[in-house]
C-alpha cells in the first residue's frame, strides 16, 4: 500500500524503506552505494548502464536496482566479487569508446602546464582539461571499482562537435548514452528536442533530422548540463577549475516572476565562473531559464565594471566620489519645490530600495511619486473587481495547481512568462492530467496541448463564450449562483455560428474542448496580461469568469515580472500613482511643471528635465545623460528582498568577499537622506508587513455572481462583424511580451546568443502565407502601424494564424510602450530595400 513501511534485508542489513521506492533509492537513503551512471534522482529510470545491478533472494537474474521496487522481506545484495567483476566488464566497455587516458596515468598530477594551453582546444582529450574534472561521474564509478587499467584499446567515435549553437556546446564522443539529456529534456521540461539517433555502434545524442539545437526550437534552458554526467553537454567558456578557490553566492534571479534562486561560482580574483539553477531542495533542472543563468551571466560580467558614481560637470560626465555624488543629488534637488519634482520607481529594484525610494519622497513632500507600468495588468483588475463586485486572488500558489485534473492557459505562454509555473505544469501533466490552450499568437507551451486552439486576435470572448454555451447544453447539473438565469438570456442572443464564426475556431475543436472540461474536472485556468492588452478586454474576463463559475473551477492571474504583486500594495500607504504611458509625464516636464526627476531604473524618456537622478544598476543611454547617475548593486552583488509571482518574500545574502565599489540601494537613499535631515529605517521588515496588510485590506472581498455579457437590455451582445483582410500585406499584430532585458538594458544588444533564440526584432509569420507572399526567413521588413514603424526581420512560427503576425519589442522607447499598451493592432508589411 502507497505511504506504508516495508522492511528489507541490504546486505544483510535490516532498513526500512517507503513502499513504492526502489532498492537503488532505499540504499542511498541507508548510505549504502551502488554505481550507476544513467539513473538520476527526479528522472524517470531508464536502467540502461546496468552499473547497478544486484542480486535478490529467489531470483534467478540479476535486477537493476534503479528500476526494481522494494517489497517486504526482499533480501538484496549489492556487492560481492561476482557483481564487482560484472560491474568493472560493464564499465569497461562504456570506456572503451571514451577517453580514459588520465583515468589510470600515474603522471597526471605534473600536467599543469600542459593543462593551461591543452583546456584551450576543440576536443582536449583526457580528464585535466575537461570542464568536469574532479566533478565526473566516471571517475566516481572508476575509483569505486578500483581500476587500474581497461584490456581495450579506445576507440574514438569520430563524430562532429557540435559548435553552432549559442551558450551550450556538445561532444558526442564523450557521450555514454545515459539518455538523462533525453529524458530531462522531454519529460521534465516538455521540450522533446533531444532523442536516440541512428542504431548499433553508431547510435548518439541528437535532434530531428540532426539540425542544430537552435533550429531545433532549444529553449537553453541547461537542464542537459545538470544532468550528465561526463562533459559531453558543456558550457561555453567554462573550464576546469581543478585546484582553484571557488566562492557561491546565492541570489534571487529579477528577471521575471518566478525569482529563480540561482547560484553564481566566483573565482578568487572576483570573475564570475559561472551561474547555475539553486532552487533549494530541488535538483537544478527542475528550475532556472537561459536568462538567468547565460543571459545574466555575460550582461553582468560585460556590465559589471560600471561601477562608479558620475556627476555632469560643464556638460561633460566625469566619475566622483560616493560623497559628492550625494551632496551633489541634495543640492540640486533642494533647489526645487516638491510639486516639481517627481520620482518614478523600477520594477527590478529589490523591495528595500523601492520603499526607501517612496519614504524619502514621502518624508520630502513629493506628491509625484510614480510607478511605470505598461500594460496595467493589475490595474485593469482592480477596476474589473470594483465595477463587478468581484475578488479574483492574488499570487498563483504553485500547490493550488495540484488538485487539477485539467489546465486551461489562456494568452499565457508559461515557458516564456513563468517557466517555473511550467516545470509544475509538466508534474501534472506526467501524472495524466489534461492541457488545453487558448492563444491566437505563438505559444510554446501549446506544443504539447491536448488541444491547442488558435482564435482571431482579440476573440477570445467569443471563443470561451463559445465553449461555455457548448457547456451548458451537454451539462446535466445546474447552477445556483445568482446571475445565471441572466447569463442564460445573455448567451440566448447570440448564435453558436455567430461565435465560431467570429473566433476562427472550428465546430469540433469547441465540442472537444468544452467535453474535455466537463469529463477531466476540477478545472484551473490560467491567465496572462496580453488577455486584457486589448480593446475587449472586459468582455473577455467576463467570459472567462463565467466559463471557471460554471465548472467550478480555479481561476489564476499571472504576474510575469518580478515585484508586480507590490505596487498595487504600495498605493494606499505611499499614493503611489501606477502610469502605464509616459505620455503626461513628458508633457509636465515639457511645460516645466516637473523640472527635477528622480528615477529608479530605467525609463524611455524622450523629454529631458531640468536636472535628472538615474540610480540603477548600470549606465544606459538614459543614465548617461542624467545629471547625476548613481550606481546601484546589481542582483548578485546586493542582499535583499523581491516578491514572486505567488506573492513570497525571496531573499539574497550578501557575499562579502567581494566589493563591486556600488552601494545597497536603500544605503544610496539612506546617505542621500541624511543631506536633508532625515533618518530612514534600516529594517524594512515592519513597513513593509504595514504596506502588505493596508493593500490586503484595500482590496476587500467579493462575491461569487455569474457576471452579465451586457450592461443593459438593449445594449447589443459583444459581437463585431469580422472584416475581410483586402490587403494580403495586411496582418493582425500581435505585441507580446518581452523579458530579456535588465536594468534597462536590452539583453540581445549585449548577450549574442539572445539574438540567435529570442530575437525582438524578429517578425513572426506563418510560413506558408509568408512564402506566398515571396518573403524569406530572415528578410528585413518594415511594419508600418498607427503610431510608426518598426523595422523587423522575418521569422516563421509553424503555429502562426495566416493573417496573424506577432512582435516581441523591448520597450525602450516611448512608441513601443504605446504600441505594447495597444496588445493588438493592424500591421502593414513592407519590404525594405
């Protein structure tokens, strides 16, 4: 029975272990060792290295012990001179094709200046020049069995590395063929990129059709680095470190919602070796993304050495002191009244730094306190929850996910929005659990659906109003919430062929969707921020509220940035104002009702004040041209606080080894303060559980009504007649979004990789209509909207709507945000010459 205790014999030792595990599990639990090179904690078992073979009591064969259960009574041995002779046959073999030169040489320990120059090349061979060395599986099992020399002669496969891709690098004739790579990459991050190919001698890692991984649609994700265990996956610039000090340093990834912990190896003269997922009690594939872990890696080693603070003197930038950086920033700033200047705060900024920002703007009388915060996500639900009467929870508990027995993503893209919310996604899905995703644009998550339905840009109400109505007519239960004799005369108005008609979706595919809802429940919905970046966005929460009450299911909002659950808390306490265009603001600085402007972050400003203060990170084009600029620690140098995505407190530590010459944010504005007499806190822990509790409270509650599709009896249902495309050039553009960027630095312009894998500049199109059209993959485009031009480059996405478009911009200018802010627009392609 799963949960009970079974008693066992290993090695003539009496344990215990959990019914349902393995032997190979329940001897690592007691401590007792058994080699295996292809089994992995977390993976599915594959039992192909026969390293762990043991012998059990009654049975004629020897048993794997990775995939052989433990059962009451079971008596299991797990060394004796005949399994060690099977065992060293077996790892011989595996040897005979990889290099194990320095394995058994009695001279390795005098390779050192041999290893400087011989790590450098294409393929060194033997372990003191591979990045795995001291770290190597192989060697584990080698000095287990006490090797001293293999009767084979090594054979080298002579297959071609794998040197196109960006960040990883593989090496095929160092691989084993444990097939973790293969299994991590399927069943634990749903990519399915990496399979077995070819058969016999020849069989190795690969791809479909043997394309490079980044044609392969990779997401970089590293998860194969984590688990295999030679170096035949490797990261690019990684070199051994055998020897050498090695600093960690754990810290809280900013760059999107889930605030990965990640782990950086720093060398003893302050470069940074390495970052890698250290999510804590979980192994390090079952978290991380290319962002944090590559992106972040060479943005902060390019980066990092703007370190100084900066003062303009006589139109010229030069370095100061910390001091006069300071005095500098008072001076200025006392020279203006507190309705002229206003102070703007960042996203990425640890929550320390923000409050701090907003106390000394408080303490200071400033009214002008600002968060920039395109989209509004939040904000459009505060106003939906007034208008309505309703309560939709903040923060997407990752445990509420588990009772669900389908999952239903709608305008959420989780392996680009949230991928921890993924990873837990794919637990569900490996246990049989249903995926169904509503998206017009290009979605990855959706290539592993149950169903996948692809509606017009900006129909998603009409597609779940669709589904509901399908609902209702196949349900036999009723509904007791009150509105729903409302919602049925609502829906009586509008004709299921007018909704399929309308969303672009077929007959089948809304009756195969509404009979997966109805048979697999409970039911979670997801949903992201582009379902309301639209001109219907009331319409379609509406539509998806009523469609989670009539199955009684659990309806979640996904924040993707990090600190996004904060602002809306910070509101009450501070009077914050949330601004989702710069428009107003340049408009007051242009007519000089804000001559002094304080920013914490970033920001794509086209107006100029009278005197700027940029404290970020790093200098950007904005930060170059501020009056003063004052450099904060970046993520890996500063200790602090940031809010996830289900509204937890992630902490950094600091290391203190190392000092980058920048200071804590709330330390800037700290000393900064002192300038005016004032005296911030040091602990922000008591305010900052004030501020959460004022915003809780602020909120309130609400009820559980089916919402009406209308405001009144005459007012028409939301239905809009579908225009047909005259101009073939002519797309729906769909402006999604785009988080690889930090501190106001656009990841692509810095780390080249970005561009290979998650260009902004790319144009996605589907390719049939793209061919059609004579446009080749990777032609550069003008897209002419209502507000400008955006020069792009062709892209095919397979699973791109004909008619349809999608651009993932930065938004580093003040177009863009308007265009973001739009969600969706027409778009005319035209080719540039």
């Amino acid at each position: 029975m799963s949960g009970s205790v079974v008693k066992l014999k290993i090695n003539q030792q009496v344990v215990e272990a959990q019914a349902g595990m393995t032997v190979l599990e329940c001897a690592r639990t007691h401590g007792i060792f058994i080699p295996s090179l292809c089994n992995l904690e977390g993976l599915p078992t594959f039992a192909s290295c026969r390293l762990c073979l043991v012998e059990i009591k009654g049975r004629p064969h020897r048993s794997p012990a990775c995939q052989t259960e433990v059962e009451e009574g079971m008596e299991v041995i797990t060394t004796s001179p005949e399994l060690e002779k099977l065992r060293r046959s077996i790892f011989e073999l595996i040897l005979s094709e990889h290099p194990y030169f320095c394995l058994f040489c009695q001279e390795k320990g005098s390779c050192e200046e041999l290893k400087v120059t011989m790590v450098k090349a294409l393929e060194p061979g033997g372990c003191l020049f591979c990045p795995k060395d001291g770290n190597c599986e192989l060697q584990q099992v080698a000095d287990y069995l006490r090797l001293k020399s293999i009767p084979y002669e090594f054979e080298d496969r002579g297959l071609s590395l794998w040197q196109s891709d960006p960040f990883l690098k593989h090496n095929p004739n160092l691989c084993i063929l444990c097939g973790r790579c293969v299994r991590v990459c399927s069943e634990i991050r749903g990519e399915g990129v990496l399979s077995f190919i070819r058969r016999g001698s020849r069989t190795a890692i690969g791809t479909f059709m043997e394309r490079s991984l980044r044609e392969a649609d990779c997401s970089f994700c590293g998860a194969c680095l984590d688990v295999c265990p030679t170096a035949a996956f490797s990261e690019r610039g990684v070199v051994s470190i055998q020897g050498k000090k090695i600093y960690e340093k754990s810290f809280i990834c900013p760059l999107c919602g889930c605030g990965c912990e990640l782990k950086a190896e720093i060398l003893e003269d302050g470069s940074l070796r390495r970052i890698t997922p250290a999510a804590a009690g979980q192994k390090a594939f079952n978290s991380g993304c290319y962002r944090g872990r590559f992106g972040l890696k060479e943005l902060l080693v390019e980066k990092g050495a703007d370190s100084q603070p900066a003062v303009k003197k006589d139109g010229q930038v030069q370095a100061v002191s910390w001091s006069e950086a300071i005095v500098s920033s008072a001076g200025s700033l006392k020279k203006y009244k507190p309705e002229e200047i206003a102070l703007v705060l960042g996203w990425q900024n640890s929550v320390e730094s923000q409050l701090a920002f907003l106390e000394f703007g408080q303490i200071l009388g400033i009214k002008n306190l600002f968060y920039f915060y395109p989209g509004a996500f939040l904000e459009k639900i505060a106003f939906f929850e007034k208008e309505n009467g309703i309560k939709l929870d903040r923060g997407l508990k990752l445990q509420e996910l588990s009772q669900a027995k389908t999952l239903v993503l709608v305008d959420s893209d989780l392996k680009a929005e949230a991928l921890t919310v993924w990873l837990e996604v794919r637990k569900k899905l490996r246990r049989g659990a249903g995926l169904i995703v509503l998206d017009p644009g290009l979605n990855r998550s959706g290539l592993t659906a149950d169903l996948s339905l692809r509606c017009e840009p900006g129909k998603e109400s009409q597609a779940l109003l669709a589904i509901l109505k399908q609902i209702i007519k196949k349900a036999t239960s009723l509904s007791f919430y009150h509105g729903y004799d409302r919602l049925l005369d609502d829906l009586g108005k509008i004709s299921e062929e007018q909704l399929t008609q309308e969303c672009g979706l077929k007959n089948q595919e809304i009756e195969r969707a509404a009979q997966v809802l109805l048979e697999n429940q409970p039911v979670a919905f997801i949903f992201g921020e582009r379902l309301l970046r639209q001109p219907g966005w009331q319409q379609n929460l509406k539509a998806l509220w009523n469609l989670d009450l009539r199955l009684e299911g659990r309806l979640f909002l996904l924040t993707s940035r990090i600190n996004e659950l904060l602002p809306e808390n910070l509101k009450t306490h501070y009077g914050l104002k949330i601004i989702s265009s710069l428009d107003q603001l340049e408009k007051d600085i242009r007519e000089s009702k804000i001559k002094a402007l304080y920013l914490l972050g970033d920001l794509p400003l086209n107006e100029s004040p009278e005197f700027l203060i940029i404290q970020n990170q790093f200098p950007t084009q904005v930060g170059k041209e501020a009056d003063v600029f004052l450099p904060e620690a970046n993520c890996l140098e500063q200790s602090g606080s940031l809010f996830d995505l289900e509204g937890k407190i992630r902490i950094s530590r600091p290391l203190e080894k190392f000092s980058s010459g920048k200071l804590e944010g709330q330390e800037i504005l700290k000393r900064l303060g002192e300038q005016f007499g004032i005296n911030l806190r040091a602990d922000w822990s008591e305010i900052l559980f004030k501020v959460l509790s004022e915003g809780a409270k602020e909120r309130g509650s609400g009820e559980m009504n089916y919402l009406p599709l209308t405001s009144g009896a005459a007012e028409k249902a939301p239905i809009k007649e579908t225009v047909k495309r005259k101009d073939p050039w002519e797309f729906n553009l769909i402006v999604g979004q785009n988080l690889d960027f930090y501190a106001g630095v656009n990841m692509a312009e810095v780390v080249s990789g970005f561009k290979l894998i998650n260009n902004p500049h790319w144009l996605w199109l589907n390719p049939r209509e793209a061919s059609e059209l004579g446009l080749k993959k990777g032609q550069k485009v003008i897209v002419e909207t209502e507000l400008g031009e955006l020069p792009l480059e062709v892209k095919f996405g397979p699973g791109m709507k004909p008619g349809t478009a999608l651009v993932n911009p930065i938004l580093d200018e003040p177009f863009k945000v308007q265009l973001y802010n739009l969600g969706i627009t027409k778009g005319i392609i035209r080719v540039k010459k």
